[in-house]
C-alpha cells in the first residue's frame, strides 16, 4: 500500500513551458486535491475532484487545468508556465468528507519555473 | 481576516520544556479539527484529531474551546524530534469536498 504518490518529484521549467504532474492513490478514496505551498503562505487549494471524472476549482485555479480520468489518478497540468508557478506542490486524497474523514498527502512536488 | 489563524513562530525551546501553539478560526459552523505535523521539505502528516472534550496521545493534548474559538495544541517533554511546523486544520461543514482549511503553521524547533 503505497498510499498517495506523486511524480516528478522535482522540475525545473522555461517560462512558456507546459508539464503535467500526475498523483496516484492506491486507498479507493474519492476526493482528491491539488495544493500549492509557497514560502509564510501556507497550503492553497488549486483544483479538487469529488470522484471520477468531475472536476472543481479551488482557490488558485488560474493558470492550471486538472483531469480525473480514473479514480485512483489526477494529474494536474500547467499549459505555459510563468516563474510565479514556481512552488510545491502537494496532491492529497480523502475517504469521504465526514467528521473524521482527514486527508492523506503525497509526497510533493517541487517545481521551479525559471 | 484569514480563516484559520496560526502564530508563526518560530518556537525555540529546549529539550524537556512544555510549549503550546494556539490557533482560531473565523467560521463558527466548523465541525471538526485536526492538528497536522509537517517535516522540513516534506509531506503534511495528521498527528491528531481534536475532540471536544480534549484528548491526549502521549505527550500531546490537543483542546478545543468552542465559544472563542480556538484550538490549542500542548506539547509535554520537548524531544528534539518534535522539531517541525504544526498545522491547525478545520473542518468548516461536512459534507463539503473543499473544506478543510490550514492554518499557515507554527514552526517549532527543539534545541539539545
């Protein structure tokens, strides 16, 4: 059970560039998110899916698409990287959304867009 | 106002010293708690929930008062490994996909 695992675990970018960071998970949870975290800002939410194939923004969506074509898959995609993109950026996943329900983290990834 | 509300720190304490951290939050309908450890460089990992009465594990005690709310976080008998940044985390409504919000973290290093 390797639980939520991301790759790459580190990219650097030319600004205009285009990546896509995949997330897998291997607990059946349905709900999975995609966080950036930058330097006193703290965890931001960029996009989260509440199950195959549904998609939903979060709090810092611009710049971003996502697609959840599998249950256990989301990958998030940058189409023209800007050096303002550059972070950690952490996927996570959850259960379901009751009380105790907390989320599970991978391991991130650290993308520097130069 | 931000939602969840952390004092940054950092916390320099020394081995074997107690140190609490305090976090409020602004949405009055939260429902639930969570206090998270993350490691330099790394993941975000759940070290413990927070219930209403308080709870313990170990050397952590977690309480929750609701009327000001706020949540607190007590640590007993500093080790050097309890070195990391701590994350107040808040359930605002079930039922909700997004709705945990984190605290921006306090960060607190344990001195031999």
């Amino acid at each position: 059970n390797a639980g939520v695992t991301q790759t790459p675990k580190f990219r650097v970018l030319k600004t205009g560039q285009s990546m896509t960071l995949l997330c897998a998970q291997d607990m059946n949870h349905e709900y999975m998110y995609w966080y950036r975290q930058d330097p006193g800002m703290g965890l931001r939410l960029i996009h989260y899916s509440v199950g195959e194939g549904t998609t939903a923004k979060g709090e810092v969506p611009d710049g971003y698409n996502v697609s959840r074509l599998k249950k256990q898959n989301f990958l998030l995609g940058l189409e023209s990287a800007a050096p303002s993109q550059t972070s950690v950026y952490f996927c996570a996943s959850r259960f379901g959304t009751g009380y105790t329900d907390t989320q599970y983290f991978g391991p991130g990834t650290r993308l520097t867009v130069l | 106002r931000k939602e969840v509300e952390q004092d940054p720190g950092p916390f320099n304490v020394p081995e074997g010293a107690t140190v609490a951290f305090n976090c409020t939050y602004s949405n009055s309908a939260s429902q639930s708690f969570f206090w998270y450890r993350q490691d330099c460089r790394k993941e975000p990992k759940l070290l413990m929930s927070v219930y209403s009465s308080g709870n313990e594990d170990g050397r952590f005690t977690a309480q929750l008062n609701r009327a000001s709310q706020y949540i607190s976080l007590l640590i007993r008998d500093s080790k050097l490994s309890d070195s990391a940044t701590y994350l107040c985390v808040v359930n605002p409504l079930a039922g909700s996909a997004r709705q945990l919000t984190f605290g921006s973290g306090t960060q607190l290093t344990v001195l031999p």
